[in-house]
C-alpha cells in the first residue's frame, strides 16, 4: 500500500482505493531512513493481474493517451497496463501531495518518464511491474519473468561480454542467471534515459551491489545498480546514477480489500 498522505483521487471508486490505500499497512523490506551520506531509493512491486473493480478503479486515473492503451485489442495487456500505471500514479500522487490523475509525465528522447518534482521510472513484464522513486538523483528500474534456458544461452552470446555469457552457459540455473543481469543492463540504460543497444557491453556481474564506474556512451558515472527481490520467476534491479550510496527500500503494492 501507499502509505500515508495519499492525495484525493476524485470521487467513485478510483477515490476509494486512494483513500484506502493511504492508510493501510504494506509489506516493505530495508531500513527505513538512510544512514548519512546515502540516499534513498523506494521501488514497490506492483501485482498486475486484480480483480476487475480495481482494474476499473484505477483506469479511472489514467490520462487519455494511457487509457487509449489500456482499452486496445489485448484485452489481458490492457488490464494489466492500467493496474501498472493506474498504481504508479497513486504511489507518485501520495508522495508528491498531488491528485495522482492530474499527474502529467513528460518524456525523454528514448521514452523515459518523469513528473516534476520526482525521479520515477518503471517497468512492466506478464503479471509483475516495478516502479522507483527517488527525490535525489536520476533512477532506472527493470523487472523480468525468468526466460527459457535456451533461449537465455543464445541471447547472451549475442548480447553480453564474452565473460558473461559463459558465465551464463556455465550457471547451473542460466535462465536466472541471465535474466539478473539483463535486468541490470535494462535499469542502468533507463536511468539514464538512453538506448538498450548502449547497455549490451557494460560489465554488470559480480555481486550486488554492483557500481559501475564507466558507463561508456550513457553518459558520466559512476552507477550503482542492485539487484531487488522479485517473487517467483522474476527478477528485478534497480540502478542510480552518481557516486553516494543508497539504501533501496522494497515493498509490494496491494489495493485496498
């Protein structure tokens, strides 16, 4: 849930998850506060697949262009979609005081989204989106479902470093292996606002956190990029851009009951 001060939605029952939601309890991870000298990056998981009065509810909060997406041909994608975005405009609203749908994003040359006064990105893959918050610096975030092993081992001998990709064909799980890292390349590209072909040679293995020091034609570095915890067979990540720590804080979105 969004936690409290979650801005008025209107009225119908678009208002009514707003209002439920700015006071109910949600499940969260990290600490709280940061420690000083590191900032704070909040990324919540958003279930995509919900009950269709909370998908009618929160199509009720999008703007003309998202709901013309939501209401296209799939009609699966375009339920999830509006869960996606109807929840990211409730979670954006709540931490800026605003009616998350008068909410007007603006985007980059290569589609990154942004709202003024936050840096938000988010992501979207079957049942699961990702969104990150942070009011300090530029912010990417990625969340994948696990892809088939095969298919897994081919992609990163086309895409990643020679090293990362037998290190993904040597992995006892190589479909998880590479669905981290592609969540890694995918988060450090979207922070930046760039292009994913500029994120196929970075090297982003090893532990997380991972600070990447030369983020090569995305722009100046550093980026730290950290793996978040997904449920399932996902997998998800989280870059900022610049040299201070952060302390990531991850929750999963639910609507009211």
């Amino acid at each position: 849930m969004i936690g409290p001060g979650a801005a008025p939605a209107g009225t119908g029952p678009a208002a009514s998850i707003a209002s439920a939601a700015s006071n109910s309890p949600a499940g969260q991870h990290g600490s709280g506060a940061p420690p000083d000298r590191a900032d704070l990056v909040d990324v919540w998981l958003i279930p995509t697949d919900q009950p269709e009065p909370v998908v009618r509810a929160l199509r009720e909060l999008l703007d003309p262009v998202e709901r013309a997406r939501a209401d296209g041909p799939d009609r699966r994608f375009g339920r999830r979609f509006a869960v996606a975005h109807g929840a990211v405009r409730l979670l954006a609203g709540a931490r800026l005081g605003r009616d998350p749908a008068r909410l007007a994003w603006h985007y980059g040359p290569h589609g990154k989204p942004g709202i003024e006064g936050l840096a938000v990105n988010h992501s979207a893959s079957g049942a699961l989106a990702a969104v990150a918050f942070t009011e300090e610096r530029a912010v990417g975030v990625d969340v994948e479902e696990v892809r088939d092993a095969r298919v897994a081992v081919r992609m990163a001998r086309r895409y990643f470093p020679a090293g990362e990709a037998g290190a993904v064909a040597a992995d006892p799980d190589p479909a998880g292996r590479f669905t981290v890292l592609w969540c890694r390349r995918e988060a450090c590209v979207k922070a930046y606002g760039g292009r994913l072909v500029q994120g196929f040679g970075l090297p982003l293995d090893g532990p997380s956190p991972v600070l990447l020091a030369d983020p090569g034609a995305l722009g100046p570095g550093p980026c730290r990029v950290e793996d978040v915890p997904a449920p399932g067979a996902f997998r998800a990540a989280v870059a900022a851009v610049g040299a201070r720590p952060t302390v990531v804080r991850h929750r999963i979105w639910s609507p009211p009951v």
